[in-house]
C-alpha cells in the first residue's frame, strides 16, 4: 500500500513538502510518516537555524537532489515545516522515498 499523499502537493517547477521535524535526536533521518506530514529527525539542535540546515540536507541525500534545490517555505521556527523540491515530480518525490516509508493499513508508518 502507497504512503498517504497529504505530505505530498504539486507545484509550479517541483513538489511541496509538509514535514514534521524532530530536532536533537540521537540520529538524522526519515522515519516516515505523521499524520499528513513526513516525519524527519534531525541531530542538531534547534538553535540558531542548525536544525533547518539539516533537514534539508537530510531530504537532498534521500531524494538525490543537492541541498540548493531545496528551500523551506514556512515553519522555520516550529516543528512543522513546508518544503519546497524543484525540479521532482510528486511521483519522483514519491518514488524515492517509497524505500524508506512503511505504511500499514491505517497510514501510520511502523
């Protein structure tokens, strides 16, 4: 079964993300999905942008983009974040990422 797709928007040049971001955890990496959002957990602290700076390292090596292809849009101060990928299709963004998210019957990742 496909991941929920509420994470996912076409938009004008790429793909709209809306992620949810765990900042200070022990390691960086997509985990999969919450609720309507792909949850994402990053090492470095919340401080001073480190965090943002990360996450879209983290999402460029997932999707094979380079990290100036990525820009985040909104939510720079909170946990959920809007992130905008140019160039990738919502089935490249999709297809890239399916290796990583499990989903189960209900759309939660396990």
């Amino acid at each position: 079964m496909p991941p929920s797709e509420g994470w996912l928007a076409p938009i004008a040049g790429g793909t709209l993300l809306h992620v949810w971001v765990v900042p200070g955890a022990s390691r960086s990496g997509i985990v999969g999905v919450h609720g309507e959002a792909l949850r994402v957990r990053v090492a470095a602290p919340p401080e001073g942008g480190a965090a943002n700076r990360e996450l879209l390292v983290v999402l460029a090596r997932h999707l094979g983009v380079r990290p100036a292809d990525l820009t985040l849009e909104a939510g720079a101060h909170g946990r959920e974040k809007r992130v905008r990928v140019r160039g990738l299709s919502v089935g490249d963004v999709r297809d890239r990422l399916a290796p990583i998210i499990s989903v189960d019957r209900a759309g939660d990742r396990h």
